[in-house]
C-alpha cells in the first residue's frame, strides 16, 4: 500500500496510526521513575568537562578532514546541490512532484538532523549562503568575519529564533504553502536576509541567524564528533559533547522555538483541534499562527520560571541560569523530532529522491532514480513505529535530565543540589507526558 500525500508538512505529512493509550501512559511513567532514580542516586560531583575532553582522532584521519583541499570540496558540493534544487525552485512545474518541495521539507530541514548528529558541525561547510559569501569575500580581497558593523552581544541566536518560527510557519500554518509562489517567496526572502546581513556583520552572522545552521548546530552537540578547545578533533560521549555548549543571549528562545513548534506540529494533527478550529469561525491560518506562538512562549514561559526558581531554591545566583541549562533541552527536542519526523522522511524521502531526478518534470531521468518504486513496508509495522515513537521521546527526556543534573552539580551548592533540580525536572516531566499525550491524540 503506497501512502496518500497529505497536506501537512508543506508537502505531505506522514499519519501514522496513533500510540495507544497505555503506551502513552507507560512511557510517561517511566520517565517519572527514571527521573527520580537519577535525581536521587546519580553522580554528586560533575562528571563532564565539556570542550575540554575528547580522544582525538588518528592523525592521518583530523588531516583530512582539516585539509582545504577537502573542506572545498564539500562546499563546492553543498553549493552545486542547492543550484541543482534551484533549477526546480525557478524553472519546475507548481506541482507536488517538483522535488523541491521535498528537498526543503524533507531533504534539509529533517535530513540536517540525522546528518549532523553522525558527522557533527559539517552543515557550516555545506551550507552554500556561507560559500557564496567566503566566495565574495575572497573575490573582494576582504577576511569574511569583516562585515561593515560589529554585532552586538545582545542580538545573539535570537535572529536564529526568529528564523526557525518563521521557517515553522511557513511549514506548518502558511495558506497555500505546498505551491511554488509561496515556497519562492519565502526562500527568496530567506536568501536575502542571510546574505545581506553577513555583509554587514561579516560571517558569523550565519551561525547566529540562519535557522538552519543554528539548528544544525544545536544537534551537531549530540554527535559523538566535535572540537576540542585547542582545535583538535575529537570523539567522545555525546553528552560530554553537549556540556560544551556555551550560553549565550537567544539560545533560550532557540531551543524553546525548535520544542514549541515540534510539539504544536503534533497538536495540529489531534482531531479535537481540527473539528474546533474549523468550527471557530476563525481563519484557520490566524489559528494556526496563534496557537504556534502560543507552544513557543508556553516552552520559554515554563523553561525560564523553572531556572530561575532552581536559583531560589538553591540559593544560587539566578540571572544566567536559563542560558546554562538550555543544553539539557536539546535532546528533548531529539525525542521529539525523532518521534514525529522519523516515517516522514523515510517515505517521503524516498519519493523525494525520486523527483530529483526530474527537476523540470518533463520525463528526465539524470540520477537513474525516477523508476524507483516507493518501499512503503514501514507502515505495515505499525507497533515498531508506536515503540520507537515512545522510546525516541522518554529517551531524550533522560538524556535532558542526565544532562541537567550534571550541571545542577557543578553549579549549586551541594547541599542544595537535590533540591534545585526539581523545578526543571517537573516541567521536563510534562514535556515528555506531553508529547506522549499528543502522539496519542493525533
């Protein structure tokens, strides 16, 4: 049986059945127990060093990798797919075989995920904004971290935010958003702003504000791959990994903007939602947009109290700590995509590739892909798929905790340690039991 395209996720959401109810309730309970397991028997002392620790990579393997003759040809790779995607964005057809659809939707923005957790920070190489502009730079006979002014601490990732709400909507709420017109509208708009701005605040506007590297960022620190503080490339555990993440101004709105519009991804799809919201009189756009914000801000809204109330009671300084454990939300969001994404971009990334190799839809065939039937047998495992969705979820709200008490301890006096996780571990524990409960409501 081949799946029916959908118009959910810009280009077709994948409707698996939903988790039944007492997987729901089973795998919130777990992660109740476990949190409390390892909020009272786990490590009293900080066990990860973060950017400090790794065990590098044999030398022959970091040289290539460094090497510049390897790093362009990654970006001339990157560069050449993105124009090849944009022969379909200009020239294709307005139809959902025009592969671009996929490519952005699936392609990219799932696809970055996966990649970046097996090979770490490369979407920074890849992205073509950044070799267009390293390209320019070089052409101009300028270092591209010169830009015409200095970017202000303040701004941070909140561009980066701004940018992920922005691509959310477009994904998720946006009328007509499966056409041509408003996918170009959007990616030209995009295009400019990145672009434009690292102009005028040299490249690391790029890691501060193009949603997808910050993105790709973030999940990179869940990769068993990364740098140490003197350069060296290294493996180590992914949460090691993780603990290396600095804070800095917006990654708060950042991580809570990825959560906040995954979990709103699934609310959309509960049926109690659609029968009310077409029922409402209202547009179902301005709903969407409403209730998209309204994830967002409820995720910053009880993420930040919850912080800022550890400080008080641990009597601990209050005004940075939001910033410091933000890194402990970052594999929640994992266990979210992980468990609405993972059939989407199996089945339509087949379909995908497919497209790709007729980007005009005239019959072409460059890749040898275009008669490649669908492998739709992953629907047929229908409690696989509910299991995986359950463990992708509790998974990665331990994997928060685990990463939030290491930190609990470095920060908190030890005597006050314990009871300054539990505010954070109670709202961790209702983004869990909440994601849980909408895999049961789609």
């Amino acid at each position: 049986m081949t799946p029916q395209l959908l118009p959910l996720h810009g280009i077709g959401g994948r409707q698996d059945l939903p988790i039944s109810l007492d997987l729901a309730v089973g795998g919130a309970a777990v992660a109740i127990a476990l949190s409390f397991v390892i909020l009272g028997f786990a490590w009293r002392t900080s066990k990860y060093r973060g950017d400090q620790s790794g065990r590098p990579l044999p030398a022959w393997l970091a040289r290539v990798l460094d090497a510049g003759w390897f790093r362009w040809a990654l970006r001339v790779f990157g560069l050449a797919t993105f124009l090849y995607a944009g022969v379909a964005l200009v020239f294709g057809i307005d139809r959902l075989i025009n592969p671009i659809f996929g490519f952005v939707y699936i392609l990219v923005w799932v696809g970055l995920v996966p990649i970046s957790l097996v090979f770490g920070p490369v979407w920074r190489v890849l992205n073509p904004l950044r070799t267009l502009h390293l390209l320019l730079s070089k052409a101009m006979r300028q270092p591209p971290s010169k830009g015409l002014f200095e970017l202000p601490a303040w701004v941070g990732l909140w561009p980066a935010a701004a940018g992920i709400f922005a691509f959310t909507w477009l994904e998720l709420v946006a009328p007509e958003r499966a056409t041509l017109p408003v996918l170009q509208a959007w990616l030209a708009l995009y295009v400019v702003i990145v672009l434009f701005g690292s102009v005028l605040f040299g490249d690391k506007w790029f890691a501060q504000a193009d949603p997808f590297e910050a993105y790709a960022t973030l999940m990179a620190r869940l990769s068993p791959l990364g740098r140490r503080a003197d350069g060296v490339l290294v493996v180590r555990r992914p949460l090691e990994n993780l603990d290396g993440m600095k804070p800095q101004a917006g990654l708060v709105g950042l991580v809570a903007a990825l959560l906040g519009s995954t979990a709103y991804d699934g609310f959309s799809r509960a049926t109690f939602w659609i029968a009310w919201a077409q029922n409402s009189g209202y547009s179902m756009p301005l709903l969407g947009t409403l209730a998209l914000l309204g994830f967002i801000l409820f995720v910053l809204v009880t993420y930040s109290g919850a912080t800022l109330l550890a400080g008080k009671l641990s009597e601990s300084s209050r005004a940075h700590l939001p910033g410091l454990f933000a890194h402990s939300v970052v594999p929640i969001v994992l266990g979210y995509v992980i468990a609405h994404y993972l059939t989407l971009f199996i089945l339509e990334g087949q379909r995908t590739l497919k497209y790709l190799s007729d980007p005009l839809s005239n019959g072409a065939n460059i890749f040898g892909t275009g008669l490649l039937g669908l492998n739709a047998g992953i629907v047929d495992h229908t409690t696989a798929i509910a299991v995986i969705k359950v463990a992708a979820v509790v998974g990665g709200h331990l994997l928060g905790v685990i990463s939030a008490h290491d930190r609990a301890v470095a920060l908190f006096p030890r005597n006050k340690a314990l009871v300054g996780q539990i505010p954070l571990l109670v709202v961790m524990v209702g983004y869990t039991t909440g994601g849980l409960l909408l895999l049961f409501a789609e």
